[in-house]
C-alpha cells in the first residue's frame, strides 16, 4: 500500500478521514492540543483505533457527506480508494 493510499477519504470532498494502519484497523485522530506559549502540539486529545465497521460524517466545510469504512476490507492489502 502507498502512502497515498493510507487513507479513507470522503467520498465527496475528498478529505482525510480515518487512517488504515499495517494490521488493517483504522485509527481517528482529532484536535490538536496546545503547549504552555500558546504553539500546537504533537499530542492530540482524541485517538481512537477502530477493529470494526464505522460510519463517519465529514463535517469539512459543510460537506455532511457519511462514509462507510470496513476495516476488514483492508485486511486483503486492497487498496481503500478502490474498495469505497
């Protein structure tokens, strides 16, 4: 899998929403947390691994568009951007 192809993205804009990892799960990572001068971290608030099968809505720019991921689809080495 490329790095292009890491991601599941939204079937409408097109942004990145769930990141496919090696064993095939999904992780979503969201929000940025900030230091003591007021600069964006590296850590972040939210990071959730997913083993099963979610429905995210992509509130980018009002999109409102709900993409279906299936972690298990992954898990064959095919390539997300196909099998959405």
């Amino acid at each position: 899998m490329n790095e292009q192809s890491q991601w599941v993205k939204c079937n409408r804009c097109g942004k990145k929403l769930l990141k496919v990892l090696n064993d095939g799960s999904l992780e979503f990572v969201y929000g940025r947390m900030k230091d003591g001068k007021g600069k964006l971290g590296k850590r972040t608030p939210v990071r959730m691994k997913i083993y099963g099968v979610v429905k995210i809505v992509c509130i980018s720019n009002g999109c409102d568009c709900i993409t279906e991921a299936n972690p298990f689809r992954y898990q064959s080495g095919t390539d997300p951007e196909q099998t959405l």
